[in-house]
C-alpha cells in the first residue's frame, strides 16, 4: 500500500458518520496497552547503567568516553535514518501538522517562561532551567512508536512519522537555544555545529530529495540507530544524582507537569479546534504525553552543563508516562 493510498484512508476515516466514529473509539478503546511493558525496558537500561558505573570497574572514567560517542555519531545517525525514512505527505495531514506544531511552540514556550514568572523565577536557577527546559517539549520517538503501532497500526506509524519530521527539528533548536544563550555562545554557531541539529535537517533534506538509504546498508544504520538508544540511556543512568533533583524541586514539578499534565490538555484541546479524526486524535494524545527524549541528558553534559539533573528528569519522565499515557488517552471518554 502507498503512503498516498494510506493517508487517503485516514481522510475518509476522518470524514465517516458520527456512528462510524464512536465505533472506532470504541474499538480502540477496547484494546489494552501494557504501558509498563513498554517503558521497562528504557527505565531498565537507566538503572542498568545507574549500578554498573557504582559497583563495578566501568566507572564515570569510562562513560565519559561514552557519551561524546553518543552525541557525536550515534544519536546523529539515529535522528537521521528515522527522518529520511519516514514517509512525510504533508498536504494530507495539513490538521494533524498544524496542531503537532502548535502544540510544540507551546510546550517550547511554556519551558521558557518559567524563569520570568512572578513568583517562580526566585525559586528557580537559571542555569539548571538552561538545560532542562527540553525536558518539558522533547519526546521519546521509540517509545511513541511502539505506542501508535499498538494503538493504531500501520496508519497510526505514518502519522506520527509526520508529526516527528516536522517537530524533531523545531524541538532541537528549542533544546539548543536556551544553553547557548545562557552560556554565552553564538547560537547560530551553536546550531551550526550541533550533531543533532546537522543529523535533523541531513534526514529532511534526503527525505524531501527521495534519498533512500540503500538495502545493503540499512541494517548497519538502523544498528547504530539502536545502539544509540540503549547507551544514551545506560549513559543517564551512570550520571543519575538525585540529590540534584531535591535542590531544584520547583523546578522539576514544573517541567514535568507540562510534559505529563498540561501538553495532553493542550493536545486534546488542538483536536477539537482543529477537527481532527478519531486517528489523528489517538496519535497526538499519545504524542503529547510520553516521556522525554533520552538525548537530552548527553546533549546538557556535552554542552558543559548539569547532566546528572538531566538525568534524573529524563528517569522520573520514564516513570511518569505509566500515569500521563492512559491519562491523554484517558480525556477521549
């Protein structure tokens, strides 16, 4: 099937009778997703990484070498192939982009605002805002797409594809700017030279040109693409210290409770504003409420700030999406 033919099915579903709809609700609804199954085996890696840099010879010495391989190569390549081969029709989910990017300026913008509210900005360090302020917007894509492909299928993965093409970029420079900014640094050198921001627009670019990677090396990359994952995990969790997390409390509630609470309030709002279908729907609840992207504690340390906190968010974000899931998904009752 084609990706037009597909997203022509998603417009009809969108067009069906109010009865063709709540049968579809009730359909999906009726399915059970194992949200601890799925994010177990993030949280693992996280704890996984936690001991064996605490009781075992492979310290911080040996994870700080870790980390710039991380950043560096692999979460590049990572941004890259997920990019390039997703199928992105922008004019036959003109809705759902409009809402996914509306709902990320307000995920960006609500980060930002945090220092200069009134009684907030004497409770919170700006330098720790600088680097976790990404906590807030950023998302984790494996688990969102094992997420759709449960929930969904086929045409649920295309969808959030989309949605990961046109915000993937826009949230990495929302995650870059502020640590620049804050450090004092170009920020569009800091763009410029940023791995992540270079593997975002390499994989729009090659996907907008019909680039595809070739047969014979797509299991190499994607192979990289999973290592990425499991090592930048591994890499939060040698970095974890919690006691970061209970000097800058204020903090921490704020961030994840725009990442867990307020973003699917603001999702199923923009469904309704902008008429989405039942599938659509589906997709930008559950965008909106998983838990934050694992790079955002190696792009903080490599950056020169505090990762350990990031680390701590990034492992407390895990754990909360048990509860913001079932929650986005819960407010289509």
């Amino acid at each position: 099937m084609t990706t037009c033919h597909c997203f022509s099915i998603l417009h009809q579903v969108g067009a069906c009778s109010q009865w063709a709809g709540k049968k579809l609700w009730l359909h999906w609804y009726s399915q059970r997703v194992n949200y601890a199954q799925l994010l177990f085996p993030d949280f693992s890696l996280i704890l996984i990484g936690y001991l064996i840099c605490r009781y075992t010879a492979l310290n911080r010495t040996v994870w700080a070498q870790v980390e710039p391989l991380v950043y560096y190569l692999f979460f590049p390549v990572l941004l890259f192939h997920s990019i390039a081969k997703s199928p992105l029709d922008l004019g036959a989910a003109s809705s759902l982009i409009a809402a996914g990017l509306t709902l990320a300026v307000s995920g960006i913008a609500m980060a930002y605002a945090l220092p200069h509210l009134p009684w907030f900005k004497q409770h919170i360090d700006t330098r720790q805002h600088a680097a976790s302020a990404q906590i807030a917007f950023r998302f984790n894509s494996y688990i969102g797409l094992a997420i759709a492909d449960r929930l969904v299928g086929a045409p649920g993965l295309l969808l959030l594809a989309v949605l990961m093409g046109v915000c993937i970029p826009l949230f990495n420079v929302g995650a870059v700017w502020p640590m620049a900014r804050h450090g004092q640094r170009g920020f569009v050198r800091e763009l410029v030279r940023n791995p992540l921001i270079i593997g975002t627009v390499a994989g729009l670019a090659a996907n907008l040109l019909g680039f595809k990677i070739p047969v014979w090396a797509d299991p190499t990359v994607s192979r990289i693409g999973a290592a990425s994952l499991a090592l930048g995990l591994m890499a939060a969790g040698a970095g974890l210290q919690f006691g970061s997390l209970a000097r800058s409390r204020t903090l921490t509630v704020s961030l994840l409770s725009i990442r867990h609470f307020i973003l699917p309030l603001v999702a199923y709002g923009l469904s309704l504003l902008f008429g989405l279908s039942p599938v659509q729907t589906i997709v930008l609840l559950a965008f909106s409420a998983l838990p934050t992207s694992p790079s955002s504690y190696v792009l903080a340390t490599r950056m020169g700030y505090d990762g350990a906190y990031v680390a701590g968010l990034v492992t407390l974000s895990t754990l909360l999406g048990l509860v913001s899931l079932p929650f986005a998904l819960g407010l289509v009752r």
